[in-house]
C-alpha cells in the first residue's frame, strides 16, 4: 500500500496507509488521514501530531513529493521518549484552486 493523494473538487485528502512497521514501534502519528479543505485563493493548514513511543529519543523527517503545493513545518526534530510535535501541512494555493 502507498500513501496517496487523492482529489475530490473542493477536499483533498492524504491517505495514511495503516500497516504495522517498524516505525510505528518508534513513532505514533494521528490522524490517519489528512482532509484538506480547499478554498481559492486561500492556504489550508492540517494538522499531523507525531508521538514517540520509544524509550531512547528518536528523530523523523517529513518530505512532500510537490514541495511547492505542501508546506511542512517543522520538517524534521528529534523527539525524546514520550514526546510529541504537531506538523502544520499546509496547501498552497494553485491556478485551478
């Protein structure tokens, strides 16, 4: 399974393909899904929240595909045991939106 972008006229969604992997022994991330509600002319911003589950401090780093369309903030940190951040994705807005 892959995470995906998908397109429906006004929402856009990112959908979090739920698979238990060595990372989810490390990190939690909530919510599944990201629902992005698409106004013209204007930015959206999502919410991700990362936890960690591990007992010895763990780094991630996020990467968009379309770095011009998806803002992520902060993009990587380094989290220790119990710890949580929440990412702020935003969309950018484009011509046909």
């Amino acid at each position: 399974k892959k995470t995906q972008l998908v397109d429906q006229g006004f929402i856009q969604y990112l959908s979090i393909p739920h698979q238990r992997t060595d990372m989810e022994k490390l990190l939690q991330v909530q919510p599944d899904e990201l629902r992005f509600g698409i106004v013209l002319g204007s930015v959206h911003i999502v919410k991700l929240t990362i936890k960690s589950v591990a007992s010895t401090p763990v780094a991630f780093k996020l990467k968009t595909t379309n770095p011009q369309r998806y803002l992520v903030r902060p993009t990587s940190r380094v989290l220790d045991p119990g710890g949580e951040i929440v990412v702020d994705i935003a969309v950018q807005p484009t011509a046909e939106y």
